[in-house]
C-alpha cells in the first residue's frame, strides 16, 4: 500500500491524517544542536551529506513523523549560483544584494549542477533510511528566494524587492525566470535522487499586491509544477504561499499543486470551502501554541482535525516549528493525531 502522506496528495481523504512538521529537523533537538556544532557551520551542515542525512532522521526517529523533509536551506540555490552568501549569528543569512542587471549577470547557472552534488548524494543515502516515511524534497519559490537576493538579508517590508518589481520589472521578472528554470531543474535532480515528493515555499508570497502575487507567485509556480509533472507525472507538489489569504483559490486553481500548505492566520473552514476536494491541505497549528502546549494546543488541534474530516489533508504547522518548542509537546500533539 502507497505511503499515508502519498495517499493523502494523491486525493485520498486518509484518517487519522498524516502528519509531520515544517522545521522538524531544528534546533529544538538536542541531537540536531551537537549534530550542527560538529559541522561548524550552516552551509557546511547542508552540504556534508552524512551530517545532512543525520539531522534529516533525527526528528522520525524521535516521533516518528510520516514525513521526512530533506534538510537543506532555500538560499542554497543563490549561493550555487555565485552570489555571496554567509549566516551570521543574530542576523541570520547576509548576501551581497543584487540591484541591477551587471548583479544578475554576475551569476553562474552554469556552476549549479556541480553546487548541489552533495544535496543530491543526501537524497540518494535517504531514500532507504526513511523506511515508511516519505521523503520530501524542497526549495524556495522563485519569488522568496528573490526576496533575499535583492534585499540582501532578512526584511519584514522587503522595501527594496518590492521597489525592484514596480520600478525595474523587466530586471525583476529576469530574476524571477531564471530562478524559475533553475527550481525547475533542481527539483528534477532530486526527484531522481530519491524525493517522492517536492515542496515549494513561497515564504513572502503575502507581501505582494494581486496584481504582482499573481505575476510573481502564480506563473512561476504553474511553471514549475507543468514541469515537474510533465518530466515526473508520479510525484506531487505541494505548496506554500505564504500569507496567501483571498488569493489561496486562485493560487491553487491556477497552479496545478497536488497539495497547499496554510498558514496559521488561515480560517481551516476557509481552506476547506476555497480549495478543491482533490487536493491536499496541509497545516496549519500556530507554532507558538505547540511551544505553549498543554489543553490549548490540543484544543486547537482538535479543532483542526475537526474543520479537515472527510477530505485529504495533512497534519502540519502553519509555520515553522519555534527553537523553545518542548520535545514533549511535540509527542503530545502526534499523538493526539493520531488518535484522532
């Protein structure tokens, strides 16, 4: 029998649900913390495929989640591009940003396909070591991972990607496209390294107006899910636009996505009534109340599995897990799936 998590893409109303975590391989893991300081640092942990495997297994062999997702980073694809990048200790990922179009011509696709060997070699080692879990491959949307590479760093307003779309179009929409082929072509890789499904987070997507969510967000996505499954018809994609709100039936019907994750300020009842039967809903527990724990997490839990009886869906968080996040509140609320 197919896995849960493939039964549930693949429109099939499984119960109790699937269930798995954004962010499950983290630091609210004492294995994954010793695990990061024997690797140094960030990138480093990314791209040494036995560390990178460990933390990818460390979470199902805690919980034992339906789900493993590969453990890498969205700004992996920018940095196997050329363009600077480090993570700094309380300011998180620092790139040199680009502005114009002698920055965008600085970049190498042509050094890519070499960058992410060791990405690969994880997916290749993982695929057997997941046993009964499905193996998740990912990456950034076009338009988040542009958000970094023109801003330069971490922003809540993103004024300068923002400023580049409305000002500069054709410079931006040039990012966008050749991010688009590159995520196109990553996915594919790892899908032949193993990935039985692919996720694509658009982390920002909430950012934008209509008019440039649906040019920015929608057409990379549709273009990315036409090919993976044109190339690779059995593998779902699931994904993620972030913040999405009255846009998430358009972004779903326009794009072709097997499956959608929501955020935490999305009504479950909405998602239910705005997205198609077929297609798999996944989410959406605040974070902060699985780190809080006890009879509210449960209660909003419930509620949860309550709003999704009857149709696909997959038990997640609406974001990823918190740091502070007890170990035993995440036993606690896979049980509590599970029991359901």
């Amino acid at each position: 029998m197919a896995k849960t998590l493939l039964r549930a893409l693949a429109g099939e109303a499984v119960w109790p649900p699937p269930v798995w975590l954004m962010r499950q391989a983290g630091r609210y893991l004492p294995e994954y913390r010793a695990t990061r300081a024997q690797a140094g640092g960030f990138i480093e942990l990314c791209t040494t495929p036995a560390l990178a495997r460990e933390v990818t297994l460390q979470p199902l062999r805690r919980f034992g989640f339906d789900a493993a997702i590969l453990f890498s980073d969205i700004l992996l694809l920018p940095w196997a591009l050329g363009q600077e990048l480090r993570y700094a200790e309380g300011e998180g990922p620092l790139l040199q940003p680009i502005r114009d179009a002698a920055g965008l011509r600085a970049l190498r696709p042509q050094a890519v396909a070499t960058a992410i060997g060791p990405v690969l070699e994880v997916l290749r080692g993982l695929r057997v070591e997941v046993g009964g879990a499905t193996l998740i491959g990912f990456a950034g949307a076009p338009f988040t991972v542009a958000c970094y590479m023109v801003q330069g760093r971490g922003s809540k307003e993103w004024d300068q990607v923002r400023r580049m779309a409305w000002s500069d179009p054709a410079l931006f929409t040039a990012l966008i496209d050749l991010l688009t082929e590159q995520t196109i072509a990553y996915f594919c890789a790892q899908i032949e390294a193993g990935a039985e499904a692919v996720m694509l987070f658009d982390s920002w997507a909430g950012v934008l107006a209509p008019s440039l969510f649906r040019r920015h967000v929608i057409v990379p996505t549709a273009r990315i899910v036409a090919a993976v499954r044109a190339r690779h018809p059995q593998v779902p994609v699931i994904g993620f636009a972030r913040q999405a709100g009255l846009m998430l039936a358009e972004f779903v019907g326009s794009t072709g996505v097997q499956g959608v994750g929501i955020d935490t300020s999305t009504d479950p009842g909405f998602a239910v009534r705005e997205v198609p039967g077929l297609v798999a809903i996944q989410g959406n527990l605040d974070p902060l109340a699985l780190a809080a724990g006890g009879a509210a997490m449960l209660r909003e839990t419930d509620a949860i599995l309550a709003a999704m009886r009857g149709r696909p869906f997959i038990f997640n968080l609406g974001h990823g897990i918190m740091p502070q996040t007890p170990l035993e509140h995440v036993a606690a609320l896979v049980a509590r799936v599970r029991a359901a």
